[in-house]
C-alpha cells in the first residue's frame, strides 16, 4: 500500500512537471481591441494585451492590426516558470488572420519578478492543408530546452501525428543577467520520432 501511494504521488508529480512545459489557455490575460478609423479607406485595429484581473488601462504591450478583413482571432497562452532568472512566466498572444491559409503572428512577453515585460522579436507561420512545421521559442524548463538560453526554432512533426519529427535552431538568445542577448554559441538541437 506505501508503495502504491509513492507511486501515485511521483506520478502527479511528473504530470505537475510536465504540464509546467507547455503553453497553456490562461484567465489571466485578455485584451482590447479598438478600431482605429483616423480617416482613413481601412480601418485598423489597435489591440492591448492587459491583465483580466485588473480594471485599469495597465497595458502590457500594444500592437496594431492593419489587415482586419482578414483577421480573425487572438488567443493567449502562458508558460509558468520557463527556467530563466528573474522571469516568472511568458505570455505568447497569438494573432491570425485566414486566407487560402491561416496566417499566425506570435508574440512573446516575458514577465519578470518585478512585473516589468521584456518583449522577444515576433514569430511568423504560415499554416496551410499539408503543414508539417512551425518556427517557436523554447525556454530552458521545456523539452529541447538549454540553460539560461532562448532558442528560436523550427519544429517539424510528422505527417499523421503531431508528434515532434525534429527540430532545427535558427537562432539563440542567451539570458545574461535580466537582458538578451544574442547568442555567439550555437547548439544543435535534433530529436528523432
């Protein structure tokens, strides 16, 4: 029986593990969406990442959609503890637009101990019937993830699952005493299926 109780005790523990490695839907983070006239033929909208929480205009960041025809959703996500000193979560706000396919810009903010945001340049995919890859972030607490590094990568997954086929780094970051950095260090990051 005290086997048994270890035994379930260490699976909710890697199960607490493991859902801290992912993005995942959050209540804490809404935006607002303003459309912004100004004159012009095409409206646009401006949209402020806030704090659901709070009723003041406290802006997290602010972004403008100048294509609102096509746009069609945002949906925010957050990682809890990513592994990086001085950053308590990261919050990734995704806007899409459809067309013949969809069309995903990713933006990341990542939220310090002392509430202040640091922003990590935005990420682009392009999602269409046969897509097998996306371009991402991955911090240290997540798989494929490297100490005090952010690394940019393109993620392939295979054809019938979403399994991870590999991934490819395109770029790191190294975290370096609360700034970025780009790093001079490369590592190659490869995962088999």
């Amino acid at each position: 029986m005290k086997n048994i109780v270890i035994i379930i005790i260490l699976f909710q523990s890697f199960q607490s593990i493991n859902a801290q490695q992912i993005f995942s839907e959050s209540q804490e983070y809404t935006y607002t969406k303003e459309i912004m006239n100004q004159g012009k033929e095409r409206p646009s909208y401006v949209v402020n990442l806030i704090r659901a929480e709070e009723k003041t205009n406290d802006k997290i960041a602010t972004l403008t959609i100048t294509d609102i025809e096509l746009f069609e959703d945002i949906f925010i996500t957050t990682l809890e503890n990513p592994g990086l000193e001085g950053i308590s979560k990261v919050i990734k706000m995704e806007v899409e637009y459809l067309g013949c396919c969809a069309h995903v810009d990713a933006y990341y903010y990542m939220v310090k101990d002392d509430n202040s945001v640091t922003t990590l340049p935005e990420i682009s995919n392009v999602y269409c019937e046969n897509s097998d890859a996306d371009y991402q972030y991955i911090f240290p607490n997540q798989e494929y993830g490297i100490d005090d590094n952010i690394l940019e990568t393109q993620t392939f997954y295979q054809t019938t699952t979403t399994a991870v086929k590999y991934v490819n780094l395109k770029q790191s970051f190294a975290w370096n005493n609360g700034s970025i950095e780009e790093s001079k260090k490369t590592t190659a990051i490869t995962a088999g299926y």
